[in-house]
C-alpha cells in the first residue's frame, strides 16, 4: 500500500500492522520513496552477509608464505 508521509505518521501503527501482515508498505515523502518492511523479509534480502571483521579473518592463511621485503638495490630512472 502506498502512503503520503503525513497520513503514515498519523496512523503508524496501521502502516506497521499491515507491514507484518500483507508485506512492504511504501511511504512518499515529496518524491522520495521509502519501504516498512518486516524484520524477517530483511534478512531474507540481504541474506547471510558476515560483518567485516569475520570476512577478513575467514580468508586464506598466509602461513607459509615469504612476504619479507626485497633487499636489492633500486633502479636508476632518468627525471
């Protein structure tokens, strides 16, 4: 269902009812359009999306690897 910004603040809790009842609910505020949707289709949406710190440490070990700097000397270049 479709809403103007002013009706769906004076009947909030309707807009939330029906949210968890019949699905999103759209909001227009001036052009600007925003969904209330449920906390299940949410994470239904996004999906299983790990936080940053997780992803990082879910990686490739690096054990193993030589990551030491090179000791060579560097090359001439002309400016």
């Amino acid at each position: 269902m479709k809403w103007k910004l002013a009706e769906a603040k004076n009947k909030l809790s309707e807009v939330i009812n029906l949210a968890l009842a019949e699905g999103p609910q759209e909001i227009d505020r001036r052009g600007d359009r925003i969904m209330v949707i449920d906390k299940k289709s949410y994470d239904k949406l996004i999906g299983n999306v790990p936080n940053f710190k997780k992803f990082l440490l879910s990686g490739p070990s690096f054990e193993g690897i030589d990551i030491t700097r090179d000791s060579s000397s560097m090359r001439n270049v002309k400016l």
